[in-house]
C-alpha cells in the first residue's frame, strides 16, 4: 500500500491480528442463515470485503471457486495464516470499482457483508451497478451492514434502509428476503441487517 489508506482500511490493518481472531470464531452457518437456501451449486462465488477469510472458506469447503476481495493488507495477511485452498483466489481491490475484476456477469453470488457502512454514501448507487453488472441473470447478492452509535475511527455512514432498497431496484436487483438480528460479538446498540437480491433482467 503506498500513501495514505482510507480510514477503514488503516484500521483494519492495525487491529487485523484481534479482528481476526474475533471474526473467526463466529460460525458461518449461524451468522448466515438467511443466505444457507440460496448458496449456488456451482461458483463462482465473490466475496467482497473477504476479511480473514472465514467465509471464503466456508464456501471453499462447499466445493464453491471464490474471488475473495480484501483491501486491508493486514486482514490478507492473517487470513493466508490458514491452510490455503486452492478454490480461493485472492485480490487487493475494494468498491466501488473492483477495478480487478472482469466487466462481464461472472458470478452466481456476490457476497458484501460488513461492508457497506464502510462505503461512502455518495458511491454506494455505483457500487449497485457494478456489483449487478458482475452477477449472472438469476445470480445473487448478500448484502449486510450495521445500524448503531457511529465509529468514525473505521470509517463508518449511515445506512438508510429506504435508500438502499431504492438504490438496489434501480441497478436491477429485487429484494427476496431480509432479516435484522443482534450483533453476534455483543456490542450494545449496534444491530446487523441482512438482505438478499435477485439479478434480475429489464423488461
């Protein structure tokens, strides 16, 4: 990394080794249940804003081929402390451009999770557009973000709930379900919300 890093990535590579060991130990099954029915049977899967990697692998050992997108260079490097699987390939990249990746639909899930908060309200309707350009018709998209006392040390908006189903229709994507839960490592205020899109075609 050279200059300056974001605020969000600058705090992930200082608390990368904590972080890590704090994400790890929340099971994917139970923090993604919503998800579970809808996992593809067939990659591949990307994972935007991979972190440490858990779910990459989770669904790496579900025999899905991952594109694990992290730009921490902290949170890369304590998730290359596991074994590695060769169903996962990782990239230095971030929304709203994943400039990395292809231009075409590739992908038959889009994982975003604890992501969005991190992305700057004013780029989040091209974050939609790029992130329904790389799904596959039919594929879709697993959005989860926070709502609760802001942290500005990890770079954190708001998240408007009516905003963002509006910003998500108008790139193509129809809500299917969602859910609101408690924040699994026991913060007090802060609750997690999880919505899943359909890419669909227009008319």
């Amino acid at each position: 990394m050279t200059g300056s890093a974001p605020p969000a990535i600058a705090f992930y590579d200082r608390e990368a080794p904590a972080l890590a060991r704090a994400y790890d130990a929340i099971d994917f099954d139970a923090l993604h249940g919503l998800l579970l029915p809808f996992l593809p049977s067939r990659g591949p899967v990307l994972d935007v804003g991979a972190g440490s990697g858990r779910d990459a692998r989770a669904l790496a050992e579900r025999g899905l081929e991952v594109v694990a997108v992290e730009p921490s260079e902290g949170m890369r490097r304590e998730a290359a402390r596991h074994p590695p699987s060769p169903k996962i390939l990782w990239k230095d990249d971030s929304l709203p451009d994943l400039g990395s990746l292809p231009v075409i639909p590739s992908f038959s899930l889009i994982l975003v999770s604890a992501v969005w908060m991190h992305l700057p309200s004013d780029q989040r309707d091209r974050a939609f557009r790029r992130l329904s350009g790389l799904l596959l018709p039919e594929g879709h998209l697993y959005l989860t973000f926070r709502t609760g006392p802001d942290d500005r040390e990890r770079g954190m908006a708001p998240v408007n709930l009516p905003d963002t189903l509006h910003s998500a229709r108008e790139s193509d994507l129809s809500l299917l379900v969602s859910n609101t839960s408690e924040d699994r490592l026991g913060r007090s205020g802060i609750t997690w919300s999880a919505l899943l899109f359909r890419r669909t075609q227009r008319a």
